[in-house]
C-alpha cells in the first residue's frame, strides 16, 4: 500500500472536475435556452445556425421592403385614381361645352372649370411622392426613374420592378396639353357669333380624353399588377422566414427534456463521485493500523 501518491483520490478529483464542467455547461444551456453558446459547443452546427440567422433577418428586412413598396403602388394607385375622377368630369364639361344650348359665356366659365381641373392633374402628378420619390413624373419629364426596382429577397437578383415610367400629368396624358391651352382661352368663344366653332372646337377634344383615360388605366394597371406581384412576394418571404428560423431553433435551441434528464444525470454522477473520493482519502488511514 501506498501513500505518498494517492492515485485513486487523483482520479476520482479529475472525475468529479468533469462532471462538473458537464454540470456547468448543462446549466448554460438551460439558463440560455441554447444548444449552443460558443463555439466549442457546436462548431459545425454554431455555422450553420449563424447562416440561417442572418438568412432569415435578411428576408425580414425583404419582407419590410415589401410593405413599403406595397405602401408606395398605393399612394401611386390612389393618386392616379383621382385623376381618372377628374377626367370624367373634365369630359362631361367639354360634352356641355359642346352643345348648342350653350351660350359663348357658359363656354368661358367651363373652360375655366376645365383649365383648373387639368391645372389639379398636374398638381397630383407634382406631389404625390414616396420618402422624396416622384411616383407619377416620369423619365420623359426628367423627373423620375422609368423603373423602381424593389429588392425582394436575399440576393441582389431578388428584385419585382415596376416598369412603367408613369408620366400622368397634362404632358404625358394624350392630348391633355392642347386641351388645357385651348380651354384656357375658352375655345375661342368671344361672343354669341363664334359659339358654334367654340362648340365644335371642344367637341374636338371629346375623343382625346377617351385615349387620356385609357392611358391612364394602362398605367393604373401596371401597378397594380405590380402590387398583387409585391403581396404575393411577401407572402411567400414570411414562409420562408418562419421555415428558416424553425431550422435554426432545430440546431440551436436546446431541448429541455432531454437536457433536464442530463443535468440531473450529471447530478447524480457528481454526488457519486463526491463520495468515491472521500472513500478514496480514507483509504490511506488503513496504513495506520499496519503500523501499530
């Protein structure tokens, strides 16, 4: 027997030192609520978990890119829809102006009515804006973009873009250029003699408001077509975030039940080997009684 190197009570210590390093590192994780908390943990799966972290955060700022896109084809939307209100009215003017029961002065004050309604189309079309961006001034009026691109998605391809260059203002709307100016000087109606060619004059204009309208609608339905892409984009980024983050939980999350059953397992082991190593130290005062 020996006592001057105890080599059980050195390994029962280095076995206790253990089990308490497991004991530590099984109340990290369920202090934490993580597998994983360093990378000694897990260095393949931290990774991998990292990875789809920063994935899933990447289609959360695409999804909030989104929002706001939808936000910006509705300002543009509603914008053009009020406009497309004006123009009907613009040509249920110019049908009375063009009628024989109206007089060279009722002919005047609808031109005046006419002017300042395509004077309020071109006022839409200067302010509605999105964070500074002209939505309704197109790349013809050196004013806006011919295309808004929309990033979408992860990768710099991930783009929906709105291709058309709207330009619904009097100089873009077919025809809305030379009705205003004729209207404003009340299609030449001076007196009761020149009526009639005022008459005939804003009939002339009757089938341009038709193409301004249908121009306009072109427009309206572009962007709408592009709003149901965008929504529809959204959709599909919030699956594929939830997706993402239930594969990241996967491998970074820990599971309570199996690592509650570790840690009291590692409880148990410690309080054994708390024991074994007292056994361990009272081995030596069994040379004593070879000595008496």
């Amino acid at each position: 027997m020996r006592i001057n190197t105890n080599v059980a009570s050195l390994v029962a210590q280095e076995s206790n030192t253990n089990t308490n390093n497991r004991i530590g590192s099984s109340l990290e994780k369920l202090s934490s609520g993580l597998r994983i908390n360093k990378a000694s943990d897990d260095a393949s799966g931290l990774a991998i978990a990292d990875k789809l972290r920063t994935h899933a955060s990447a289609l959360n700022q695409a999804v909030s890119n989104g929002n706001s896109a939808v936000t910006l084809t509705q300002i543009a939307d509603k914008a053009m829809d009020e406009e497309s209100k004006i123009l009907d009215v613009v040509k249920q003017k110019l049908l009375q102006a063009s009628t024989a029961t109206t007089s060279a002065e009722g002919i005047d004050a609808i031109g005046k009515d006419i002017k300042k309604l395509l004077d309020q189309i071109d006022n839409i079309a200067e302010q509605t804006t999105y964070n500074g961006t002209k939505l309704l001034q197109g790349a013809s009026a050196g004013e806006g973009s011919s295309q808004l691109d929309f990033q979408m998605g992860a990768t710099a391809t991930d783009l929906i873009s709105l291709d058309s260059a709207v330009q619904a203002n009097t100089k873009g709307l077919d025809g809305m250029s030379a009705l205003k100016v004729s209207a404003g000087g009340a299609f030449g109606a001076t007196s009761a003699s020149t009526a009639g060619s005022a008459q005939k004059a804003a009939r002339a204009h009757i089938a341009s408001i038709d193409s301004a309208l249908n121009t306009l609608n072109a427009w309206r339905a572009d962007v709408g077509s592009t709003q149901n892409q965008l929504e529809s984009g959204i959709r599909n980024l919030m699956t594929q975030v939830t997706n993402t983050k239930a594969a990241e939980s996967v491998i970074r999350d820990v599971d309570y039940a199996a690592e509650s059953s570790n840690f009291n397992k590692q409880n148990i082991i410690s309080q054994a080997g708390t024991y074994a190593l007292s056994q361990a130290n009272s081995m030596s005062q069994n040379v004593m009684r070879l000595l008496q």
